[in-house]
C-alpha cells in the first residue's frame, strides 16, 4: 500500500509513551535493587597481582622509549624470564578460566545473580508487551525498509500487504531496551547494571582468561623495538630554547 | 597533580574565605577533591559549619565527609581533643565502619601510641587484605616512628601486589633519596616515568638522580632528560636549565681528554644559558650578576 496510513494519536499517548516511562522506571528499579543485592566481592589475591602486573607490562610497553635501554631490557628479561618471570606461564599450567568460572561457587552465584535481574524484568515487559500491545500498528520508522524485516517489526499484526515502515509495538519495545542505555548513563551515573546490551556482549565473548592475557603481553613485550627518544628530545630542546630565547 | 587553573581556582576561594566572603563549602569541596594538604584553613572553616547547627543541617548527608575532613586537619593541626569529638560522632553514626576505625587509627598514631595503632592496622589487615589505603598507613606509621627500613620493607611488599600505584613509588623513590641509596631511587623514578611519560616532574627527579650517581653515561643520560624536561615545559622550568648547564660542564670535565662530544651539546647549553639569563633579567634583575658569575666559572671549566 503506497497511500499513508493514519495513525490515532491515541496510540501516542496510550502506547509510545507509557511503554518508554515503564522502560526507564524498571531500569532505575533493577538498577538500586542490584546494588542491594550486590555482595561484597572478596579480590583473590592472584587475580588482583596479575590485574596490577597487566597493567604494568602495558604502561612498559607504552613508553618504552623513554627509559633508557639497559633499563627497558632489565625489565624485559624481569617480566619475561623463563624461570620466575611475572608474565611466564607455563605451558601445561594456563587454567581454563571457564571451567575455573563454574567450579568457584562464589562466581556462579554471582554470574547467575546478574543474569536474572537482567533475564526476568525482560521476560515479564515482553510479555506484558505482547499482552496488552499486539496486534495493531503502533508507530512509523521516518524511512523506507526492505521486505525482510517484515517478520522481526511486524509480528502482531497479520496483513502482509502493510508497508513496512509500519511497526508493532513490539519493535518499539525493542528500540527502547538498546536505545535507553544512553539515557540510563545520564541518569544512573556511570556504573549501572541496566547495561543490558553490554552484558549481552559479554556474554557471547565469554573467553575472558587471565592467563592468555598475560601470555598475550608476554608476546608483545619480547615484540617491541627499543628505540630512545631522548637523543630526539635534545635537539627538540634546543628548538624550543631558540624560539623562547629570540 | 593539581593543573595550574584548579590551583588559582582554589587561590581565588582561599582568598575569598578568607575575606569572610563566604564560599566555605566549595572551598572545602576543592580541597577534597583535589586531595591538597591545608589543615589550619580545613578545621577554621570546616569546625565553623560544623558548630553552626543551621549549616550543618543545610549540608545533609555531606556533613559525615566534612566531619572526617575536620578530623584529620584536626590531626594534622595537633587539636587532637577536636578530632576526637569529631571520631565520636561519627563512631555514633556509624557503628560499623572500617572507614571510621581508619580514623581512629589515625588518632592513636597521631597520639604517638604506635603499637595500638599498629595493632588495629593489622586487625584491619586481617579482615581485607586487600585495602590499599590501610597498608599505606602502615608504611607511614613506620616512617613516623623513624623505621626507615620496616617502611621500605612494607612498602615493597605493598608495591609487589599493587605494582600499578605510581603514588607509592614516588614515595618509595623519594625515601631512598633520603638515604643516598640513589640506584635503587633511580629504578622507582623509571617506574614514574613509565606510567606517566609526559609528565615533566618525574623527567627532572630521574635527572637529578642520575646527575648525582654521576660517572659519563648517568650525565649524558641526566643532560637527556633534562632536555625533555625542558620539551615538556616549553623551557620555563629553570632548574632543567641549570641542570642543563650543570650536565654539560661536568660532562665536559670528564671528558677532557677524550674527542667524542656530542655535536649538539655547546649549542644546547648556550642556549640555556641564554634562556636563564632572560628569565633572571624578567624577575630579578638584582641577582643576575650573580647568575652570570656563576654560569661563567661553569663555562671557563667546560
């Protein structure tokens, strides 16, 4: 259908709207009752040491043309050594962190406290969604789509010949769950669990072992080519003096 | 570090309190924030909010942090009867803090009773052997009570688990200066440099340590780090040109009898020289012949 299709502003007022303020106070609710619930998370001390060596090794990466280079290679052969070095793993030792990560109670309670604040509020506003909010046209996206994302915007309402552009409510709730985020960092500071979609990142990415990171900056320490810059900053210096002493 | 526009922001409200022109709270504010020493300015203004009860309702839930405020400019001013009544009304308020036992802690070190202090750090310890601000409390404890050595000791195990915090090797830095250990001085300015490369204090420290240490290769290195001391500061840091000056001539001593000087080098140290002598002649006329009598005996022996 090319003609435009009317939409009552009833549906602003009764859908668009309500369904935002609903999204923004259940994100304000999870975020306080997870800072209840939150535990006090007790640091391992290997972790911490291995977090602050990281760190470390990074800062030497970084500026290692500003020491000079009998420095830069004491401190290479301190992190790389093969028997006491910080970042030297040994092979057969690398524990799998996965397999570490459900065998610590602590953690999974942890892992599965956070996964429910996060499953169960979704759960129940999609179900409400799709309750009280189906079947109807709900909104118009401003530009044109292809057919294919008929079955993803349009799954309440049941004609095929409905433009596109024309979306349920379902997809409203949607745009709101990724687009509050923005809002939610305004309002709740930085630090708030209702960071849904970052979580979800994670969650497919879930590789996130200490030890291969260590090995990572092991390997890219042994990579890096020493070459001081304070030579250059000499005759930088001499610039600088000429211009000021003119 | 504190920039140039947040100290004459926090001159400017010192000024203004001062002048009793009000502005106490944001002065206190500033100086919480940017963690800077005023202890006699902190208890003036903070006990005047504090004993003036409509103040102090007007400031709500902040009126705990200016309370610890208080506390420790408290300490830190000897009123140590001010910072106990401030400790008691916190310990009242709440019950269970290990923020407040730091406090606490802090009076008994200040009271001079060094075991009790040291006996509730290690309790603390204990609890969370992780908190960093309780181990530097030791270290400081034994600093206070003379223990250069326990306090090089645990700062060294402090800084083998929290290898990352630049502040703790700038102290440890700086307590081996002040026991001439100046190789071990010069690992913990490379540390500082490191984690920071642009900032133009650790450059100058590192220089002056090497320049101490002494010997051809520590110069040349020290005459280098002085130069990016002055790249860092668009020249206006005067004892980098001093140090350049000073570098040069040592350096060329050493080397009397030897031909290899860097090409670079007697452009450098004119032009430094040059630089001082603007300067002095801009700021303090009266002392240039001084300036210049001593840049010329350097001179004469380069």
């Amino acid at each position: 259908m090319a003609e435009d299709l009317v939409l009552d502003t009833a549906i602003r007022d009764w859908v668009l709207i309500p369904l935002s303020v609903v999204m923004v106070l259940i994100g304000v609710l999870r975020y306080f009752v997870s800072k209840l619930m939150r535990s006090a998370q007790i640091p391992d001390a290997k972790l911490v040491k291995e977090g602050q060596v990281i760190v470390r090794a990074r800062n030497l990466r970084a500026a290692a043309n500003f020491i000079p280079p009998k420095s830069f290679r004491a401190r290479r052969l301190y992190y790389s050594n093969e028997e006491n070095g910080l970042l030297y793993v040994p092979k057969g030792q690398a524990p799998n962190a996965q397999a570490q990560m459900f065998s610590d109670p602590n953690m999974a309670m942890d892992m599965m406290k956070k996964n429910l604040s996060m499953i169960i509020p979704q759960t129940l506003t999609f179900a409400w969604v799709n309750f009280f909010f189906s079947g109807f046209v709900a909104a118009k996206i401003p530009f044109p789509l292809t057919q294919r994302f008929r079955a993803m915007l349009q799954n309440g309402i049941d004609l095929s010949t409905v433009d596109v552009s024309y979306v349920s409510s379902r997809s409203w709730y949607f745009l709101n769950l990724f687009g509050l985020r923005g809002l939610f960092s305004i309002i709740l500071g930085e630090e708030n669990a209702t960071d849904d979609t970052q979580r979800m990142m994670q969650m497919t990415g879930f590789g996130f072992t200490q030890p291969k990171s260590l090995g990572a900056e092991k390997d890219g320490l042994d990579i890096v080519q020493h070459d001081w810059t304070m030579p250059k900053f000499e005759r930088r210096a001499e610039a600088v003096l000429r211009k000021l002493v003119r | 570090m504190v920039t140039k526009s947040e100290e004459d922001q926090l001159n400017r409200l010192e000024a203004q309190v001062d002048n009793a022109g009000g502005g106490a709270w944001e002065y206190l504010c500033l100086v919480r924030k940017l963690k800077v020493r005023r202890p006699d300015k902190v208890l003036k203004h903070g006990l005047a909010i504090l004993n003036d009860s409509k103040k102090r309702s007007a400031l709500g839930t902040e009126e705990w942090t200016l309370c610890e405020q208080v506390a420790v400019a408290a300490m830190d001013c000897q009123s140590l009867d001010v910072a106990k009544d401030c400790i008691k009304v916190l310990r009242k308020r709440f019950p269970d803090s290990k923020r407040v036992g730091r406090l606490e802690g802090m009076l008994l070190e200040a009271k001079g009773l060094w075991a009790e202090a040291e006996k509730a750090y290690s309790s603390f310890l204990e609890d969370n052997p992780f908190d960093q601000v309780i181990h530097k409390r030791r270290v400081a404890l034994a600093k206070a009570q003379g223990n250069i050595t326990t306090a090089i000791e645990c700062l060294n195990k402090y800084l083998d688990t929290f290898m990352a915090d630049h502040d703790a090797w700038r102290e440890l830095a700086e307590i081996y200066i002040s026991l001439q250990m100046y190789k071990q001085a010069a690992f913990c300015y490379e540390e500082l440099i490191l984690s920071q490369p642009t900032n133009p204090l650790h450059h100058l420290a590192y220089a002056d340590v090497l320049y101490t240490i002494g010997g051809l290769e520590n110069l040349q290195a020290a005459k280098k780090y002085y130069a990016s001391t002055i790249n860092l500061t668009g020249g206006k840091n005067r004892r980098a040109l001093f140090g350049v000056c000073l570098c040069t001539s040592a350096i060329g001593q050493l080397s009397k009898g030897r031909n290899k000087e860097d090409k670079d080098s007697p452009e450098l140290q004119l032009l430094a020289v040059a630089a001082l002598e603007k300067d002095y002649k801009q700021r303090a006329p009266g002392k240039l012949p001084l300036l210049t009598s001593a840049l010329k005996s350097l001179r004469v022996s380069s």
